[in-house]
C-alpha cells in the first residue's frame, strides 16, 4: 500500500505530467499547490523522501537557480523551471542532479523522434509551410512531463532503498 504522503506528490506529478501532455502548459496554481505540499509535509516530518523544511527550501531554490539561465536563454518554458524547484522541494537538492539527466535524456530521445517524424512529413510536401502555433505546442517536447515522470521514478528508487535498509 502506498503512503498517503507518497500518493500526494505521485497526484501532483501526474497532474503536472497531463497537463503538460495535454496542452503543453502548466498551470500556475498546479505548481503552487506541488509547493505547498511539499513544503507542509516536509514541515510535518511527512515528506515521502524523508527530508527537513530546511533541505525543503534548499531543493525548491537550487532547482529553480539550476534551470533559471536555460529559461532566459529561450531554452526552456516558466513552467518547467517552477517546476523543477518544487521537484527540489519534494525530493530534496541530491535528488535533482538525476532527475535532470533522466527527463533530459529521455527529452533527447523525443527530439530525436520528433526530427524524424518532421523529415518524414517534410519529403511528402512540395515544400515547406509555416506550422500553426497548434503544431508548434504538438512538435515541442513536454520536459514538465519528464520531470514528473523523473521524480516519481525517483520515489520509486528512494522507496526500493528504504525496503532494503529495513530487510
């Protein structure tokens, strides 16, 4: 059975993870509440990766300071730089390092994919037109996706470790 504290962030990082899917946007409420939760649980002593406010706040600031510079850059959208702080405060600052290279290496893969899926589609026309802003948002990688999917597979490992530590 899963703990009600693991089945919280597991809620949120589906949510996060279709909207982001659905209409490539992530509402800023969404985020907010993902924050909040953390951050009372983790003030509770509740939090599903076993870490303090302190730790908490830490992940929340060094996940948006991380992915801050790719957002001024044009690289990335608002959203999944809130989103990737408020990973930091549900999992804590050691966890973001591998839910980064995680959501990045599979976001790699989906370019790779969408590349493809574009050459294909490109040697059928005469030539090519200027995609609709619909089209843009369905050839764009939902990286908030990734990350949740990141950080719940993150729970899963922190969870797997937890089994081992008590056997």
């Amino acid at each position: 059975m899963i703990p009600i504290e693991s089945a919280i962030f597991i809620g949120w990082a589906l949510a996060v993870g279709l909207s982001d899917w659905r209409r490539r946007l992530i509402p800023n409420a969404l985020v907010l509440a993902g924050g909040v939760g953390a951050l009372t649980l983790a003030a509770a002593r509740l939090s599903p990766f076993d870490i303090s406010t302190g730790t908490a706040l830490v992940g929340l600031a060094a996940g948006f300071v991380a992915l801050l510079p790719f957002y001024l850059f044009g690289m990335m959208g608002a959203a999944d730089v809130k989103v990737f702080a408020v990973l930091g405060a549900w999992c804590g600052p050691r966890a973001l390092l591998g839910i980064w290279v995680a959501a990045s290496l599979a976001a790699g893969v989906h370019a790779l994919v969408l590349l493809a899926r574009r050459r294909a589609v490109f040697a059928l026309r005469d030539f090519p037109q200027e995609a609709s802003l619909a089209e843009r948002r369905r050839n764009s990688t939902p990286y908030g996706l990734l990350l949740a999917a990141a950080g719940i597979g993150h729970l899963a490992l922190h969870a797997l470790h937890a089994l081992g530590a008590r056997a």
